[in-house]
C-alpha cells in the first residue's frame, strides 16, 4: 500500500512497512519541490526523510508489513515541516536526542544527522512520532 493525498501546503502518505516505499517516498518529495521550484532542498529534505522512514518501519514497526507507516510533508513560510508516525510502542527518545556516533558506526547516526540538517526536532510523548523542521 503507497496512498498519496494531496494537502493545501503539501502532501500526506500511508505506507505499509516496506523499505521500497521509503525511495517511493523521496519520489514523491522529489517531485513536489521541482514543482514548487525549490529542488535544492532535495538532499538535506531526503536524508531527514529516509532516516525518519528507516527508523519508523525497522525499529518503529519492526518490519511488521501489516504496520503503517504516515508520512506528511508541508511548506511553511520559511521551510518545510515533515511528520513521520508509526505504529510501534515507541521509544524512550529523552535519553537519544544528544547521542552522538563515530565514523565507522553503523548505528545511531540518526539523531545526529536531525541535529545537522533539521531547524527543531520533536518527538510524540509516546516516542512512535517525530516533527522535523526543516528551514530555508
């Protein structure tokens, strides 16, 4: 499952847990922003998107295919808004928000690179939904 809505300022996916859907994903988003002429934010919009859907179906939902995943993407005066909300118990995000990694990890970079590339990162009190602010 891949559905698209269209929003007045952006866009809303459902996804079921399945990594292809992540580059379906960036797809979509590619062709949004060339639409809005804002294509050089692909890179930093697509990275947020594909660690936040990485972390969402494989540690959020477990790779469960029954699982959904929500996406949502909106423009905002000075950038772009992207929600990421799974279906899994969530997490304690508190105690990762500072974590940082080396350069031969191969985990647990995910925060750093929110840290880099997004304005304001906010977790759901649950820890199973992420707000990533990305400004212009």
């Amino acid at each position: 499952m891949f559905e698209l809505t269209a929003l007045d300022q952006g866009f809303a996916l459902l996804m079921n847990t399945d990594l292809h859907n992540v580059d379906h994903c960036i797809e979509r988003m590619r062709i949004f922003l060339e639409e809005r002429g804002k294509a050089e934010h692909l890179f930093p919009l697509s990275l947020l998107a594909r660690e936040a859907l990485n972390n969402a179906m494989i540690h959020g939902n477990r790779l469960a295919p029954d699982k959904i995943v929500r996406f949502q993407l909106a423009t905002r005066e000075n950038g772009f808004d992207m929600v990421v909300e799974d279906e899994g118990q969530g997490f304690e995000w508190k105690s990762r928000v500072q974590s940082s990694s080396h350069v031969d990890d191969e985990r647990g970079r995910g925060h750093e690179i929110f840290r880099n590339y997004a304005h304001k990162t906010r977790y759901n009190q649950k820890g199973n939904a992420l707000t990533l602010e990305y400004r212009c």
